[in-house]
C-alpha cells in the first residue's frame, strides 16, 4: 500500500512539477517564509512599543504605506521602523519621523537605517550623540552651530523644521524616487509587498496549523517516519545489490 502510495504521489509530483518550480519552488517559499516572519516579527515590535495593538497596527500601515512611494527598500523602513518608534508617541508621530528620516538620508547620501538610527539618538541624547550627521554636515544643514549646547527639544524643532513638512528639504525624498535609482528600488519593494499579501492571505496560517497537527500527532509521524526509513533503506540495499 505505501509502495503504491509513493507511485501516485510520484506521478502527481511529476505532472504539478513545472507549475510547482515556477510559482513555488523552494527558494520562493524560502522567501515567502522569511518576508512573513520578518512581517509578524514587526508587527509584534510595534504593537508592545506603542503599548497598544490598533496603534501597532496603525504604525504598521504607516510604515507600509510610506515604503511605497520612497526609494529605500521595505526591509531597510522595516528595520529603522522599530528604531523610529522608540521615540515616537504615536503612529502619526512615526509618519512625520519617517519622513524626515527620507529626507535626511536623500540629501546626506547616508543608508535609511543608519539615517534612522542616528536620528533616534539625536532625539534621545541631543544632536551632538548623532555622530554620523556631524560627519556629513547634516547638523549644519538643520541649523546647528558648531559646539553649541542644545536641548532634545530644540533638536525635534530644528529637525522637523529643516527636513519635516514644509521644511527648507522637503521634497529631497520625492525627488530621488524619480531616479532609476529610485524606480527600482520601489520596483523591488512592490515584490516584496506582494510576497507580504500573500503571507497574510493565509500562508503563514497554514504553517501554524501544520505545526500544531505535528504536534498533536507525534507517534503517528513518528512511525510514520519509521516506515519511509525502512522503504527508502530497502531501496538503496535494492540499489546497492543491482550494482
């Protein structure tokens, strides 16, 4: 009965496996799997940093919807995200920091996530802690004086007055997503975000359910396993014989 049941499977395998090896094959589960949990992961992130879950959801569609129409990769916003939102009291809060972060990174040349970070400190500890914005003249462009002393609340102001909406470098974001630089970069993400609708269509809900029938039926795939080991251990003796 197994022995037949192998040859039915191996025949359905054979007839799906063109359409299996285009739309699915194991380095596109692979990659489903992984945008999945890099997604979930997120959103956990965000839901205990803001203490609440519609305002980490709300965060999350933020981060979603501003990834869209920028030229940084999702995973880079994702990444940055979770650092944004430790300085940020709300999910508009975080809209408003995403955006400054773009325009930061668009006019210093600097990666999204390392804009990111630096602005979290500059935010945290005064924008002297920001090294990297020292470095590449961002301080000076937002306003700062060389060796002045500064409050974390000057900082949020210069900042948000210098790359925030209306400010002096608003725009530098939209700008730079017109490159081919840009365009393919959001070409990438649209793959990525297309890879995270199918995850949230039930993929990831598949793989928990089988998880949980694994564990609810451990002697059964363990004799299970026990069976294929013998037939396939026949086999290579088979083989070895033959030779």
């Amino acid at each position: 009965n197994i022995d037949g049941g192998f040859q039915k499977i191996g025949r359905t395998a054979k007839a799906l496996a063109p359409i299996l090896a285009g739309a699915l094959g194991a380095g596109a589960i692979r990659s489903f799997v992984r945008v999945g949990s890099q997604v979930e992961n997120l959103r956990v992130r965000l839901r205990f940093l803001f203490g609440d879950v519609e305002e980490g959801a709300k965060a999350f569609d933020v981060m979603a919807n501003f990834a869209s129409r920028v030229p940084f990769s999702l995973q880079e916003i994702q990444n940055a995200s979770g650092t944004l939102a430790s300085v940020a009291k709300n999910a508009n809060q975080l809209n408003e920091l995403l955006k400054i972060t773009g325009n930061v990174a668009a006019v210093s040349g600097l990666g999204f996530a390392e804009a990111a970070g630096n602005l979290q400190r500059a935010f945290s500890a005064g924008a002297n802690s920001a090294d990297l914005f020292r470095e590449r003249g961002v301080l000076a462009l937002a306003g700062f004086k060389a060796g002045a002393t500064v409050t974390i609340d000057e900082t949020i102001d210069k900042f948000s007055e210098a790359f925030g909406t209306g400010g002096k470098f608003d725009g530098a974001t939209k700008e730079l997503a017109s490159t081919f630089t840009g365009t393919m970069s959001m070409l990438g993400d649209a793959v990525f975000n297309f890879q995270r609708q199918v995850v949230d269509a039930g993929l990831l809900d598949a793989f928990k359910e089988l998880v949980e029938f694994l564990r609810q039926n451990v002697a059964q795939t363990e004799r299970l396993a026990q069976v294929i080991g013998r037939v396939l251990a026949a086999a290579l003796r088979g083989v070895t014989k033959a030779l």
